[in-house]
C-alpha cells in the first residue's frame, strides 16, 4: 500500500514530501524516517528517487557534470 501510494502521487504529480508525513502518521508511525523501510528493495521506488536525484542536480548551482 505504501509503495503504491507514493507511485500514484508521483504520477500524479503530488509533492511526495510534502505529503510523506501524513502517510506515516496514517500508518501510526511517530517518525517519518520509521516510514522509509516500506520503500527499501523496491526497483519502481529506486527507479523514481534516481530521476528525481539526476533532475535536482542538474538543476544544482554549479551543476553536476
């Protein structure tokens, strides 16, 4: 359900982390970071988090070469 969710509001275009804290305090974790275990090992999530990472430092002051 976790992995789902996110992938919707990343299709979606929903800020995941901006939201990724009401999906935690949903599942009844007290830390988001307790949330993150979901999401290890799971070549769809990876996949996305590596775009998302190559968009932010390309977009970097100074960049990424």
């Amino acid at each position: 359900m976790v992995v789902r969710r996110i992938q919707t509001w990343h299709a979606a275009g929903v800020n995941v982390d901006a939201n990724i804290a009401v999906l935690a305090t949903y599942l009844g974790h007290v830390e988001v970071r307790d949330l993150y275990w979901y999401l290890s090992a799971v070549p769809e999530l990876m996949g996305i988090v590596a775009a998302r990472f190559e968009a932010f430092a390309e977009n970097a002051p100074g960049g990424v070469s």
